[in-house]
C-alpha cells in the first residue's frame, strides 16, 4: 500500500512538475514588446536595429513624400507629408512568426509585421499580436499595419460570404482588461516606379494586406480604440471579428474591405461601434464582398451628408445573429436569405441628430431605444427578439410614424386597380406606380399578387397595359402604423409623423398635374415637370428622396427649394428600378405627408434576376412583351413553379393566340382568365387531359409535361422543337421563360 502511494505521489510531481514546464515554456514563446518614445524594449532589453532580428526598430516608414510629382502617385496635396515628419516616426518591425504581447505608447511610430515576401504562401507564416495597453500614433501613414503573412484564401476565390480566417497569418488579439489605441493615417497610391502600377496604398489607420483574424481573449474585455484621418479598420482581402470591444472614428469608411466581389467581412461576436463618414462621406461598414453578421454587437452610422449607409457591401449582406443597429442616409438591403428577422426602416425626410429611434411591439414591450449622434434617413436592425408575424411600431422622439410602402411596393387604392389578364401569382408590368398588399391585409381577387387568383379579369390586346405608370389612384391613402415583418416583407419606406397620432394636417404631393412619374427608355432620364401639394406647405419643408429599389447603389436628396426649375436634376440615367418619395420635412410643427412614386428605367426592374444568369435576356425579352409579368414590383420569383393553366396562358400570349372557350374539361371555368387559352391549346391538340379528363389547372407543370406540349407545338407549326435543359422536375419560372423565348 505505501508502494502505491508513493508510485502516486511520484506521478503527480511528474505531472505538475510537466505542467509548470509547459507553462513556462509557453511564457518562453510569447515575445514581450514595450513600446516608448524613449526606447522601445524587446524581452525587457533595448530593440535590436538588426533588420535580421525577429523584432527591429529603424525600418523607414511608408509614406506619400511631398513634391513629388505626377509620376509619383496619386495623393493631394492633403495626401502629402515632409520627410522630416516621416523620419520623426519609430517603426517598430516584427519579421518571424510566433506570439508577441505588445504594451506602450509611440507618439510617432509605427507597428509593422513583415515575414518576407514568400510569406503567403507559407502556412507557419502567422503572427499573433496580443495588444497590452498599446498606444499608437502615426500621422503619416497607418499605426497598425501587416504587410507580409500567410494568405489563406485566395484573391478569386468567391467564398459565397463564408470564411475561416482562425490559420490565417494576421492574428490580432486584445488582452483581457486592457485598453489600446491606433490613431492612424493613411498612405495614398504610389506608383511602381516608371508605371501606374500600385506600388503601395493604405488606406486605413489600422491595415492589413492579407486577410485579418481580430480576437478577445478569454473574458472578451480588451478594447481597441481606432482613429483614421481618412479610413478605420481595413483588410485588402478578408477579416473576421470574433470578440473584444472595437470603437472606431474616422473620417471616410469605417471598415473596408476592398477585394471587389470577393472580400468577407464578417463579424462573430464581441462589440463594435463604428462612427464613420466624420469627414466628406463615409459607410460605417463597407464590404467590396460581402458582409456576414453573425453575433456580437454592432453600432454604425455613416456620413449624414453623402449617400452612405452604416451598412454596405457590394455582395449579399447576411445578419444571422447578434444586435445590429445601423443608421446611415442610405442602408444596402439586406439579404432575404438571412438567417436573423431583421427591419429595414427607410424615412421620408432626414431625422435630426439626437433623434431617438424607438421600436416596440403590440403591447408596448420596447425592444429597441437609440440615439443617433448624426442625422440619417435610413435604419437596418436585427435582433434575436425581432419575430416573424408580429405586430410592431416605430417611434422617433416618442411620435408614432407610419409608412406608405414596404418591401412589395407602394400602398393604397387596391379596388381602383383594373386588372390586365396577369396569371396567378404575377403582378401587374411595372412601369410607373406600384402597389402591394398591406402586411396583415388579405389582397382582393384579382390583384395579383402571390396568394390571389384574379378570376374574370378581361383580356386586353397585346402590348397594353393598363397598370402602365398608373398613378397612385388613392391620392389620399393613410399609411399603416403597424409594421409586420413577414417571410417577404421587411423593409419599409415612406416612413414619417403619423398625422393621426401627431395632430398634423396630412399632406398629400402629385407630380407631372396628376399623371405620375413614368418610366423611360434606357439611359434617359424620367420626365418630371411639376409637383403639387394638397396644402400649402412651404419649399423649404418638403423633401424629395429617389433611391433604387432595393437600395444599393443610387441615392439622392433635396429640398424642393433647391430643385426649382429643375426637378429632373435629382433623378437618375442608369437602368433600373427606382422609388421618388416626396414628403414635408420631420419636425414641421403643422403638417406631415408622404407620397410615393415607383418607376423603371430601361433594363429588367426584378432585383432577383441577375444580369448573368443564364435566363436574363429571355425574362427580359417576355417581360417587355408583356408575355410574363414579375411577381411583385421588384421580383420575377424564378425558381417558383409554373401552375398548367398559367403555363398555357403565357405560351398562348406569347403566340398571339385567338383564345376560345371549350367546355372539354370540367375543372375549367368559363370565363377565367386562362379559359380562352385553354380552349386554344385544345382545339390545336396542345394539351389532353387526365385520366378523369380534368385539366387540372391550378397544379404544377412538370418540364416534362411541358416538353410535351412543346414537342406537339413543333410538330403542328413545322418548327425546330424547343428542348428543355431539365425534363424532370417542376417546372420553373425561369426554364418556362428560356424555352419561350426560343419560340420567337
């Protein structure tokens, strides 16, 4: 027995006397670096000036030189700085991988990481950078900067918004409890010499070449503080945030990241507040990729001045978990297939500064309550407490607002509407005004919109259109202040004053006398004449927005006083679909009002259609012929299935076909708005019926079926037969639109 005892207690000492081992040998690996003006110190002795050390001091710093010419680059003369001020700065360099806790403050100085040139290619290339209590300053170029470490990812690889940056060679770590500072510069491009190559470009205070791993360590309570004289945080490819607290100020675009259709922002966890746009312009955070949310905490706000959003990415923006609260002038759409409920609140007229934004639900539960420290016009919030389906109402400064249009289109005046032979599920050509159901609202027969089956609606001839840039016809529609978020519906626009609930005269705005604003042919601009109000409401308190629908890349305001005698000035020339909102100003004393105008210029107005997809041009051909509407204002649906009645309808429009009735089937009402198509299908041997000799019409088409039918077209008229590229599965909206398209 004490033979086994003693055999334990010598196991033990073992163990321990191992873990001691480890534990000092992991205080061995981790390079301790104190940084100050009086002498930076490597391991408590003076830093080596050997650039063959792991860490050195000497390096000349990167930056835009004065007097330099043309031929030198790109910069200002705001860009430039002397070089007496650049060699005032202490670059402190690392130049081999491993762990470096760094501590201290540079006045002038620089913390650059540079593993060689090969680096990205070499795996063990990584650097992790614990910052300590570090207090950078560089005021001509960025404080923090990677240069050389492991890439990962490739610059043309399309990661579809998903990234695992946990191996990648710039490791950022903040230490629990500490505080540290980057108040940075920027170095603007400089030209391979005898070229216009980029030789160098940093943008950001706080800058990294290769993608960007930035963590908390175990309590998450490390903060960074970010100040750039032109940009924030930025990484050339991808970065991810994973924890800590990250604030940043700066004058142009708080994050970026700038791979165009390949970078991935994307947030984890911890903290960021990002006030940006301080200067000119500025997004709070702007992916050239994507932009991918899925925890922590996120505070933005833009420029309140330029067209910039807390929000921005060229690609999709996923928000898939966390709190978001982003203000800008112009939010970029989120993307529907997040995996978080989220609110996109766009306001008719800019608030103020100190405006509070208040979100609640039904029973006056708040479930958001922020101030804005700009002006804006636009809010995205997300939030696991946002819930599908429910009732909710906003709030600025304790006012109730209401909206006018929401993520189908403009509101108002269903029953005015006559209908154009559209089939289920598709809405009417969008041209000028559109309109969409209210949340919570059963649209009537015949309006078109998904869910409804528009039966009696009489055939017009070819080509017209009676919702063609149809007004609003309820010039005097309320708004709705209840916003439900649905699967469909989470953007809302028009927001204003309810002038029920503030006591205002509501106002209401028609333009060109009455006849709308329609859409124009591509690369011209609408026509817009004059604008009239139902009250008189001064100039200078009536604000007019246009954005794109959704809103990505186009936004413009103005007062009506600065548009006199040029109302089309503010409205765009590119194709696409946009959205003219007129409304009296946030904060008159006597009025509130909003009106909404939706219009299209050349091009396909459906937001889901991508240019390059394989059926854009044979949606586009249909949809100008009227043979195929979209589905809503802005979208086609084209993975949605066809139903054979709907099938028989477009192929019969499509055909200039002289409809006629049958009483062959008795699944087929006479005088529906597929009848008369269905009765020509039948007399040309197009279609049979079931087993039961039912039509079936409200089921799916198979592109089997279709082929079929197809097959039977060809061998009637002596054409070359269509073939579809899929003969077994549903049949989709777009495949239908493709083989039609081939029949012309």
């Amino acid at each position: 027995m004490l033979k086994r005892t003693s055999s334990l207690l010598l196991a033990l000492l073992i163990a321990l006397t191992c873990a001691v081992s480890a534990s000092a040998a992991s205080a061995e690996e981790e390079t301790v670096i104190r940084l100050s003006d009086a002498g930076v110190t490597v391991n408590g002795q003076a830093a080596s000036s050997d650039p063959g050390s792991a860490v050195y001091v000497g390096a000349k710093i990167v930056y835009y030189e004065a007097g330099r010419g043309s031929d030198y680059g790109e910069g200002t003369a705001a860009d430039e700085h002397t070089a007496e001020e650049a060699a005032a700065h202490t670059v402190v360099t690392i130049t081999q991988p491993g762990t470096y806790r760094v501590s201290g403050a540079l006045s002038a100085g620089q913390l650059a990481v540079d593993l060689g040139n090969n680096a990205a290619e070499d795996p063990t290339a990584v650097v992790v950078l614990i910052l300590d209590g570090a207090d950078i300053t560089s005021t001509v170029a960025p404080a923090v900067i990677f240069y050389n470490v492991y890439e990962p990812y490739s610059s043309t690889q399309d990661t579809k918004g998903v990234t695992d940056l946990s191996k990648a060679g710039a490791q950022v770590v903040l230490a629990d409890g500490s505080v540290n500072k980057a108040t940075g510069s920027h170095v603007a491009r400089i030209y391979k010499e005898g070229s216009t190559k980029k030789l160098h470009k940093y943008d950001g205070a706080f800058y990294s070449k290769m993608s960007m791993n930035i963590s908390g360590e175990s309590a998450g309570t490390g903060k960074l503080y970010i100040a750039g004289d032109n940009e924030g945080l930025n990484s050339e490819l991808h970065l991810t945030i994973n924890g800590g607290h990250i604030d940043i100020q700066s004058q142009d675009d708080g994050i970026n990241t700038n791979e165009d259709g390949i970078s991935v922002t994307t947030i984890n966890g911890g903290s960021l507040k990002v006030n940006a746009g301080l200067g000119a312009e500025g997004d709070g955070i702007d992916s050239n990729g994507y932009l991918t949310i899925n925890g922590g905490t996120v505070v933005t706000q833009s420029n309140e001045r330029s067209p910039d959003g807390g929000i921005d990415a060229d690609r999709d923006i996923s928000l898939n978990g966390g709190t978001v609260i982003a203000l800008g002038t112009r939010n970029d759409a989120a993307s529907s297939g997040s995996k978080q409920t989220f609110i996109e609140l766009a306001f008719a007229s800019t608030q103020a500064a100190g405006s509070v934004v208040k979100l609640t639900d039904a029973s006056g539960k708040t479930l958001l309550t922020h101030t804005a420290e700009k002006a804006f016009q636009s809010v995205t919030f997300s939030s696991q407490e946002l819930a599908r389906n429910t009732e909710y109402r906003v709030y600025i400064n304790e006012v109730q607002q209401q909206y006018t249009g929401n993520s189908f289109g403009m509101m108002g005046g269903f029953g005015a509407r006559p209908g154009n032979g559209q089939a289920p599920g598709e809405a009417p050509h969008a041209g000028g005004q559109g309109q969409g159901p209210v949340p919570g609202q059963t649209p009537p027969e015949g309006s078109g919109f998904p869910g409804t089956r528009p039966e009696g609606m009489p055939d017009f001839p070819e080509g017209f259109d009676p919702q063609q840039n149809r007004p609003n016809p309820d010039s005097d529609a309320v708004g709705s202040v209840s916003f439900v978020i649905t699967d469909t519906v989470h953007s809302f626009s028009g927001i204003s004053d309810s002038a029920d609930a503030s006591g205002k005269q509501r106002v209401t705005f028609s333009v060109n006398n009455g006849a709308g604003l329609t859409g124009s042919a591509s690369g011209i601009k609408p026509t817009w004449t004059s604008i009239e109000a139902s009250a008189d409401v001064s100039d200078r308190d009536v604000q007019i927005t246009v954005t794109d629908v959704p809103s990505e890349n186009y936004s413009e305001t103005r007062l009506l006083s600065e548009l006199q005698g040029s109302l089309s000035d503010i409205l765009p020339e590119a194709d696409g679909t946009y959205r003219l909102t007129v409304a009296v100003v946030s904060g008159n004393a006597e009025y509130a009002g909003v009106s909404q105008w939706q219009f299209t210029i050349g091009g396909l107005p459906f937001t889901d259609v991508d240019p390059a997809d394989r059926a854009y041009g044979a949606i586009k051909t249909l949809y100008e012929k009227g043979v195929m509407n979209g589905t809503g204002t802005a979208s086609f649906s084209p993975n949605a299935p066809v139903s054979r009645a709907a099938a028989i309808t477009v192929l019969g429009r499509l055909l200039e076909a002289k409809t006629a009735e049958s009483g062959l089937f008795p699944d087929v009402k006479t005088g529906t708005w597929y009848s008369g198509y269905v009765g020509w299908a039948v007399d040309n041997g197009l279609v049979q019926g079931d087993t039961a000799g039912k039509f079936r019409p409200d089921d799916s088409l198979t592109a089997a079926h279709m082929q079929l039918i197809l097959d039977r077209y060809a061998a009637l008229s002596g054409k070359e037969p269509v073939v579809l590229s899929s003969a077994g599965s549903q049949l989709t909206r777009a495949e239908l639109a493709v083989a039609l398209a081939a029949l012309l």
